[in-house]
C-alpha cells in the first residue's frame, strides 16, 4: 500500500480511502507523509483502525460523522 500511494498520490496531496476498513491505506498514508481521510460505515472496523492507527502514529483523532 505504500507504494501504490506514492504512485497515485502527488506531493502534498491527500488520500481518500472511502472504504477503509482496517486502516491499512490510512496508515501507508501515514508512513509515506501524506494525509489521509478514511471513511466507513461499519463502527467495529472504525474502532480497529482507530486502534491501528494509534499504534502506528502514537496518537490519533478520530473525528466521527453520523447521520
């Protein structure tokens, strides 16, 4: 995922992953430099993300839109 987001995502640019799952897009973004906005509708995979991430990046906010 790292490289696939070097390869599509141009300098300062920001990544969209509207199916994120698990957060490992989130966190490739993360690891190359870049932002990253993550979308899902399932509150058991955002938790797991939010977990990922935190364990990646040490700290972590996770801002949460409902209907």
């Amino acid at each position: 995922m790292r490289y696939l987001v070097r390869l599509v995502t141009p300098p300062g640019g920001l990544v969209l992953d509207c199916f994120c799952g698990s957060g490992s897009t989130l966190i490739a973004a993360a690891q190359e430099g870049f932002d990253s906005v993550g979308i899902d509708n399932d509150p058991d995979s955002l938790d797991i993300a939010q977990a990922r991430l935190r364990g990646h990046l040490g700290h972590f906010d996770l801002d949460i839109k409902g209907d």
